[in-house]
C-alpha cells in the first residue's frame, strides 16, 4: 500500500493498517499526537480501530509546550 505520511510517499507491505500499528512501524513513541487521516482528526481512543488505507493522506504531529 502506498500513502502520503506528512506530505511523503510511504510504501507498507500490508493492504491496511491502524494507525497504532502505523505509529509503531514509523517509531513515533510522543505522547502528544494529533492525527488526521484525509483531514479528518482521529481522536486517541480510536487509534487501534482508525484504518489507513492505500491512497490516503495521513498527518502525524507532535505538540510540543515550553515557554
């Protein structure tokens, strides 16, 4: 499957993933995460059910606090 990660081509061997599979496989281990697959925010405790499919546009990213 392909898709585009951040604004990147990615390919994965599977036909499907979740998107805490995802986040394993790319090693983002932050605790803060926003995520957005085809613009749509997916809420954390929907993590191990979201699926990514091929073709679709996935944004990861972290919040970072600090003044």
């Amino acid at each position: 499957m392909k898709i585009n990660l951040n604004n990147k081509s990615e390919s994965f061997d599977k036909e499907q993933l979740t998107i805490t599979e995802l986040l394993a496989l790319k090693n983002y281990t932050f605790k803060m995460l926003v995520v957005k697959i085809n613009g749509e925010l997916v809420r954390r405790h929907e993590f191990d059910k979201a699926i990514v499919r091929d073709g679709d546009d996935v944004m990861v990213l972290h919040l970072v606090t600090g003044g």
